[in-house]
C-alpha cells in the first residue's frame, strides 16, 4: 500500500504550527536570504508509515525483475554520447509529437465545512482554470516538467460537506485528513491508474491540518493515480502557495519523494549507513519536490526526470562510459522544451558499476532558472534571494542539527536517487525515498553546489565527479567524469575464417568478410592480423592464421584453408572457315594461337586432326585441340571446302547508243573508260554486270554490292550473271562498289572491288522574251528553262544577260518554264533604237554541267 506524505506549516527555526498565519494571510518575506521573525515556510512531515518496503527493490525505483535501469517508463531514449550531438529528427518528432501524451484524470472534491462556509468559494470555473486550463496551472507545470509526456484533464467537481464539529487534524479518526478522502472515495469510488482524487480543504479558522498531502507509490511511473489533499485560502479562493502545494503532491502520486539536504561527518555528503550521516528533508531549494514555499514553483530535478521515465524526452542526456572523459554542460532552463533537440547537454548520467546506482550531474543558472523574470508571473515573485546560507532543519531521526550552515546557490549539482540502505536507519527510508543532493564538505561549510577543482568521490570509489570550470554566469561548465576500465577477461571472437575454394587468377582478399568483436570493446576488426599469403596465379593449399587481441591483452586465433584451383580451359582461337582453290596448299596451323591463364602459351601444345584433299572438290572439318597442366580440354572446329578457283568479272561494256531525248532515260550499262574503272551518269539509270566463274557459278550463288556500306539493288544470279543497279541520284564523282559473292559450295564469301565515275548530268537552257520589243526604262518579262538529260531535276543560278550586262538572277532554278522580270533600270535608254542580244547562262550544282542559251534579237525602242 502507499505511503502518506504529508506537507505542514513551520518556522525555519522551530517546529510551532503557523498554518494559520500562512493560509489565512500574505505570505511572509525573507530578507537577504534569511526569514524574517515571522516569516513560515512550508515543511511536511512524515506520516506513521504504513507502507510495505519493495523487498523486490529496496532502491524505491519501478524496477522490474529484469529490467537493469532506473526508470518506469521506458519510451523515451538518451542522446548519443557526445556534447555537440544533435537529437535525430526522428527523435526530436517523438519529442514534440503530443500522440504519446499521457492523460491524468482530475476528480477534483471541494469540501465546506458546515456552518463556517468560505465567503467566496472557489467556482467551477476557477477550479478547472486551476488545475487545467490556466496558463499557470497544475496540468501546464507538469507538462512542462514532462515536455507534454502527461497532461492533467479535470472530470469531474464535487461538492461536499463536512459537520461543523470536523476540526481536520493530520490525524484522529473521524477529524483526520483520511475522513475526507473516506468521504470522497465514498462518493466516487477509488482512483484507478491515471486518476487522482484532489481534495481541497479551505482554511477555516480552528482547523489544525497539514498544509499538504498525498498518496505515494513504492515505484514511480507515469501512470500513477492516487489521492491528493491541500488547502484553499480561508476564503474559499486559492491561496498564494496552493499550487505550490498539489504540484508536489501530485509528484508525490507519481511515486517521487522529497528532495533533501545531506550532511555527512566524513565530508563526502552522500547519504550512507554507518557515516553518521543527518539529512534536512527538504533542503532543496532548486526542486518542487524540495523546498517551494517562495512563491513560485521550481523545476524537478534530471534525477527525478530519469525516476519518471522523461530525462532523455525533456534534456539532452549521455550517460558516461568508462575511462576518463570530459563533458561541457549548459545550464538546465525551467522550460524543458528549450533543452532538447539542441546542440547543448543538460545532464549526464553517471552509473557506480560496484553499486549499480545511478549519479546525474546539472547546471543551474539565474538566467534559466524559475525565479528568473518572466518565468513565474503568478500571484508574487520568489522571495528567497540567491545564494542563500542557512543553519539546516533538524532531521526527524537520531541524528539532530547541523553541525554547519548549508549553502544553496547556482553552478554544478550532483545528485542520486534514495534508497532504503542508505538513509541512517531514519523515518525517511523506505517508501518515502526521494532525490538527494550530493553536497560538498569541507568542515566548515556545506555547500549544495560543486566549484572548479572541487572533485566527489562514490563510497565505492568507483566513480570520480570533478568540476574543471564554470562560466561566471554560471549557463556553461566541464566536468570530468571518471569511470574504471571493467575487468575484462574474456577473448575476442573471430567470425567468417572460414575454409573455402577459389579459382586461380580470380581476386582474393584475406580480410574480406572477416570480422572481430569483443564483449567490452565491441567492434576490434582493425586490430586482426593474418600471416601467411594465397597466390592466386598457382593452385595449390595455402593455410592463413588470424590473430586479434583486446584492450585487456586477451587473444583469440583463428586458422583458415584457402585451396586454389584451375578449372577454366585455355582459350583456343581457331581461324573462320574458308575456301581452298583446287590444287591450292592448305597449312592446318595457320592463324592457330592457344592461351591458358596458368599455363601461358600452348600455342605449340594444339593438335589438328583431319584430312583434305585439295585436289578433290568438296568439304572438310579439321578439330583442334589443347590440353593445360590441370587436365582442362578445348576442342574447336574448322570447315574447309575445296572449290574450282572463284573470279567475279564486270564485262567491259560500252554503252549502247546516244543519249536519249532530254529529259528521257533509260537503262545502260555502264561505260568501261580503263581497267577496274567504270562510268555512269548523274541522273540516268545504268546498271553493272556481273559474270561468277568457278565454284561460286552454281549452288545457290547469290550477288550483294554496297557503296559507302549502302547495299545496293542486285539480281537474282542467273546462269552465273547478275546485274547491279546503279542509283539514279548517286552524286558525281567516284566511289567504289564492294562485290560479294556467296553461295552454299563456298565456306566464306568472295570479294572484289570495282571503281565507279559518276560523270555530272549535261543541261542545255533556253530564253524567250515575252515582246521582241521593248522600251528603254520600262521593265519586261521573258521566260526562261533549264533542262537536264535523265530523270533529275537541275539545281544552281541563272543569269540573263543583254549583251555583258546582266539585267535579272534567278537564284533557284524550278521544273519547267519560269517568267522572269527585267526591272526598268535595267533596259537603259543608251539601248533605244538598237537591237540587243538576250542570252541566258546557267551555273550549276555540283552534279551537273553548266549551259548557255542561244541568244536572242529584241529590238529597244524609246
């Protein structure tokens, strides 16, 4: 069952009871740090304990049995290890994605008492504004505190009334504080997870109750309900510390205890049996959770984070690793969502690997700090000013008093979570554990702050904390972790030596796909070593041995087989078939070249079996084959057929007849001018003989011709003659005609070339005025036409001349007859009374012959 924690009012100096003072008025003012004779602040008290102790985890933590870490809530995760990094996106998204809020159901119970009713009770309204929907809210602190990991939503309010003989005592059946909550559960029911039943009482004037207090858990986790009480001002309206009060009572319900000051005789400030340690209960003044009675509510410590599940949500966090390391810190700002997803590190978690308890370590800063302006604007400011030095409360054990005053002040903090073993055997152990300050001692001072060279030591002397430097302003300082090296005893493993076949000349490498990892060093590749080679380029057993060795000097071999072998055959390289002339020689060797990638050269090691006759017509096979050292065979084959000796013949023809009309054509055979040379004619078709002598003549014997890789039209072969059809637009100029002969009696075909002069196209041009007569400074017409003898049409210029002068250009010569214009300036009147010459000449393209017109009379008249 959970314990009660209840929150009183009482002087800094004595124990005297001033809840009246408190609730019913102003608050009270320190000055320079100290209070003034009247001032209260608020302290609780321990309830009779009436919980079991977790014997399953006497550390007060929500551990399960297997769990290993700290926290309840396992759905957030730390930084990466280093002051600079950065949280990924994909955390900082589950930072800022609200879908994983927690929501806290809010019963909330407003008791009267009867004939004392409050002169203004609180509304509806201003209930849900106080716990919910205010911007300075109990739901919006624990928000913050959380970074949107729970809300707090009200369900419900109720009224209730108690009889005017209830006096709430912390204690005492019918008037205790346990009445009120009997009377609420009475009229609602228990709360389940994730509900809270919030009493609250006003301050009628003769009750003596603590100012607060709540249920608590054993282990802390963010789904936690429980049951609340504080109270109102004596005029039913909140008071200037009731929200100071149901937040830490509500973190009470999350299973966190206070947060205290530690004095320790032997000086090292850390809570521990038989060091005759003394504790104030809530000697944090920088911790909800602690001391709050100024006003405003201070921030939860990163322990108390890390208790609820939320440190790496709401700081950027590492946690230390062994040796020595060194980490610069940034102060922590009451606003948690201005610490993560920053390039700045808040907390640094420091696990004792004797004790297995954590240490975390935090900056705290003026400018970043709760009581900083801007930061709390309800109701009134903080009062207590900063640093501030005191005499510590007396404990509730034993041990009584401080033997030296305490120094609250801004810089380093180090802190760790309670447990049940190291509380001196006081009231405090149990469920009741909370965070604690580690303080530094020097004898004569307590300080709950770390300065530069000031170093702490864990009892176990495992784990070294020391502050190298601190910024003035106190928002940045290094601090020097120190951790042992684990004792490491157990050998590396070595993964992938294993045995394996290759092939010889492929590539190898002896480190590809070997890995080695230790237990404590982790990933060691880089450290393996192998002795012994593979020579690829001779098969044989090679052995490899590995060797790795970790931090700790511990060594693990590994032996690998590596077999080469050669089973790719020589490449053989045999000649294409081919033709023997009958009567011809053939040599079987020729052209033959054998290579093995082991062997070398086996050109000399090939063998050739098969008989031909050249002098019988017909078709052979010749087989060679080579054989390397490893016994690999390559066998390939040649066809050669013996044939009656092949010529390709272009009969030298001449060309039949004149040319035809202008403008006509017809085929011709092209025009033998010398030996191997050729003509034809721009424009006119002609064709090239072609006469197959020998082997080729019969067996499906076929005829291709190409010019400058164009194929050409050929026949089909007929009685050993073809025809090759010569281009009518195959420009003028020469080029050479590549003859191929194939047939089914041949192994390869057979080739000539033949040259070919494709002379320019003759053209003749004619003009005819459009008058025989005309007159000086006035234009005329005349038609004009150019042909050419084939089937092309002439491209080029023509120009029209009276006389020397030209008078008129066409530039693009057409199909036909074409009217051309003489502009006026260009008939001069000099010509009048004369007869002029017109004649027209034609300059053409490079496929034709230039032409001249007969000329014509025209006679000039004025």
């Amino acid at each position: 069952m959970a314990a009660h924690v209840r929150r009183n009012v009482a002087a800094f100096a004595s124990c005297t009871l001033l809840f009246g003072t408190l609730a019913l008025g102003a608050p009270a003012q320190a000055s320079e740090g100290q209070p003034s004779s009247n001032a209260a602040a608020v302290k609780e008290t321990s309830a009779a304990q009436s919980v079991d102790p977790d014997e399953a985890d006497p550390d007060g933590n929500a551990l399960s049995d297997d769990s290993g870490v700290y926290w309840a809530n396992k759905d957030y995760v730390e930084v990466p290890n280093s002051k600079t990094a950065k949280m990924s996106k994909k955390d900082l998204k589950k930072v800022q994605d609200t879908s994983d809020t927690i929501t806290h159901k809010l019963r909330v119970v407003y008791f009267t008492k009867q004939g004392s009713e409050p002169s203004n009770p609180a509304t509806d309204a201003q209930l849900k504004e106080f716990f919910e929907t205010g911007s300075q809210s109990v739901s919006q602190y624990w928000q913050d505190q959380t970074n949107g990991a729970i809300k707090l939503v009200v369900q419900d309010i109720t009224r209730l009334t108690m009889p005017s003989t209830y006096s709430c005592l912390n204690s005492g059946g019918d008037n205790s504080i346990d009445n009120l909550w009997s009377k609420a559960f009475s009229a609602l029911g228990n709360p389940g997870d994730r509900e809270h039943i919030m009493v609250v009482w006003p301050a009628i004037s003769g009750t003596k109750c603590t100012y607060g207090l709540a249920g608590m858990p054993s282990n802390a986790s963010l789904n936690n309900g429980g049951k609340v009480f504080a109270q109102f001002g004596s005029d039913g309206q909140e008071a200037n510390l009731s929200r100071n009060a149901f937040s830490h009572e509500f973190g009470h319900n999350l299973g966190l205890g206070h947060s205290h000051g530690v004095y320790c005789k032997d000086g090292n400030g850390e809570l521990d049996d038989n060091h005759e340690c003394t504790y104030d209960e809530y000697g944090d003044f920088f911790d909800t959770m602690g001391r709050n009675d100024e006003g405003g509510i201070p921030q939860i410590s990163t322990s108390a984070k890390d208790k609820l599940g939320v440190l790496g949500r709401t700081v950027t966090t590492v946690t230390a690793t062994s040796g020595v390391r060194q980490y610069t810190l940034e102060s922590l700002d009451y606003k948690p969502n201005k610490n993560v997803g920053d390039a700045g590190l808040e907390s640094v978690k420091v696990v004792d690997p004797t004790t297995s308890r954590p240490y975390y370590i935090e900056l705290r800063a003026a400018s970043t700090d709760w009581r900083a302006p801007g930061y709390w604007s309800w109701k009134n400011s903080p009062g207590m000013a900063i640093p501030n030095t005191r005499v510590g409360m007396s404990d509730n054990g034993p041990r009584a008093g401080w033997p030296a005053a305490m120094t609250s002040d801004y810089g380093v903090r180090i802190l760790r979570i309670g447990t049940s073993s190291s509380q001196g055997n006081n009231p405090l152990g149990s469920g009741r554990l909370g965070q604690n300050t580690i303080t530094m001692e020097n004898g004569t001072t307590v300080r709950n702050v770390w300065l530069p060279g000031e170093e702490f030591v864990t009892r176990s002397g495992q784990v070294k904390i020391k502050v190298i430097s601190v910024s003035a302003d106190k928002t940045s300082a290094t601090v020097q972790v120190t951790l042992p090296q684990p004792t490491d005893k157990t050998a590396p493993a070595i993964y992938g030596a294993d045995d394996g076949t290759i092939e010889a000349y492929s590539s190898f490498d002896s480190m590809a796909g070997l890995t080695a990892r230790d237990d404590v060093d982790g990933d060691i590749t880089e450290k393996m070593r192998v002795w012994g080679s593979v020579r690829v380029t001779v098969p044989g057993t090679y052995v490899l041995n590995y060797v790795v060795s970790d931090a700790a000097g511990n060594a693990a071999t590994a032996e690998r087989i590596i077999k080469v072998v050669d089973t790719t055959k020589a490449t053989l390289q045999v000649p294409a078939d081919t033709n023997v002339a009958r009567g011809g020689t053939f040599d079987a060797t020729a052209g033959v070249a054998a290579y093995d990638l082991v062997d070398g050269d086996l050109t000399a090691a090939v063998t050739a079996s098969g008989t031909i006759n050249t002098a019988a017509v017909g078709q052979y096979v010749v087989t060679y084959t080579v054989k390397d050292r490893a016994g690999n065979t390559t066998s390939a084959t040649r066809t050669v057929r013996v044939v009656d000796p092949v010529t390709i013949n272009v009969p030298a023809a001449a060309q039949g007849g004149d040319q035809q009309a202008t403008g006509q054509s017809q085929t011709r055979t092209v025009k033998a001018l010398e030996a191997n040379l050729y003509q034809a004619t721009y424009g006119q078709a002609a064709v090239i003989p072609v006469t197959i002598t020998g082997g080729a003549s019969s067996g499906n014997a076929r005829v291709q011709a190409t010019i400058g890789g164009k194929a050409l039209q050929v026949s089909s072969v007929s009685q050993g003659s073809a025809t090759i059809s010569v281009p009518t637009g195959l420009r003028a100029g020469k080029h050479s005609v590549v003859i191929t002969v194939t047939s089914d009696a041949l192994a390869k075909p057979v080739t000539t070339t033949v040259n070919l002069k494709v002379a320019a196209a003759t053209t003749n041009v004619a003009v005819k005025p459009k008058s025989k007569t005309w007159r000086a400074g006035k234009k005329t017409k005349l038609q004009i036409a150019v042909k050419a003898v084939g089937s092309v049409t002439p491209t080029g210029k023509v120009r029209v001349y009276v006389g020397k002068t030209r008078v008129a250009t066409v530039k693009k010569v057409g199909v036909g007859k074409r009217t051309v214009t003489v502009k006026a300036a260009a008939i001069k009147r000099g010509w009048a009374g004369k007869k002029v010459a017109v004649t027209v000449t034609y300059t053409p393209s490079k496929n034709f012959v230039a032409a001249t017109s007969s000329p014509v009379k025209v006679k000039v008249r004025k």
